[in-house]
C-alpha cells in the first residue's frame, strides 16, 4: 500500500489514528491495526 493510501484511509476514519509520541513523531498501536486485519473490534483506544 502506498503512503498516501495508508493516509486517506486514516483520514477518513477506516484505519485508527496515530499516536503523537514527542511532537511530530506519528505512531499506530500494533493492536488497533492488527484488529482492522482480522476483523476484529479494536479496543478503546481507536479513535475514528
């Protein structure tokens, strides 16, 4: 998937979003992307 791809879909909510970790370093939890693989309900911390 290229970046841009991976950027719409978390900008339009179909992937969670990232985590700002000491500024503008950007971060997903391995959790919430591993439940958008399997279809599972990702945990509280999604944000849509």
């Amino acid at each position: 998937m290229r970046t841009n791809e991976f950027r719409n879909l978390v900008q339009i909510g179909a992937l969670p979003q990232p985590i700002d970790l000491a500024g503008q370093v950007l971060r997903w939890r391995v959790s919430g992307l591993e439940a958008i693989l399997t279809g599972t309900v990702p945990d509280e911390s999604f944000e849509s």
